[in-house]
C-alpha cells in the first residue's frame, strides 16, 4: 500500500456532509465533457477525480 497522508495539521473547516473535514472552495469548469482533476497535498498527488460536466 502506499503512502498515507494526514490532514489533521491542515487548516480545515468542521464537519460537513458525512465528512470528518471540508475546505470549501468554487469551482468552474467552463466546457462540457470529462474533466480529471488532481489533488495535492503538500505538493504531493493526493489522489484524482474525474467529473463529467453536461452541457446546459
């Protein structure tokens, strides 16, 4: 298995939604189709999400 990061010393808001932690952001994603979106954690990839945006 790989290695495990912590968020604990991370400054993050409360619980929200099921989720121990959250940071609230926004997000625009300005054309349709898959979008794949990386997450880093002190510059090291967290892990992905891809995220299919449709048209209007």
């Amino acid at each position: 298995m790989g290695e495990g990061l912590s968020l604990e010393e991370a400054i993050v808001g409360g619980a929200n939604n099921g989720a121990d932690a959250h940071v609230p952001y926004m997000m625009f994603l300005p054309e349709p189709g898959m979008w794949k979106l990386d997450a880093y954690v002190d510059e090291k990839l967290f892990g992905t999400v891809f995220v299919k945006v449709h048209k209007k």
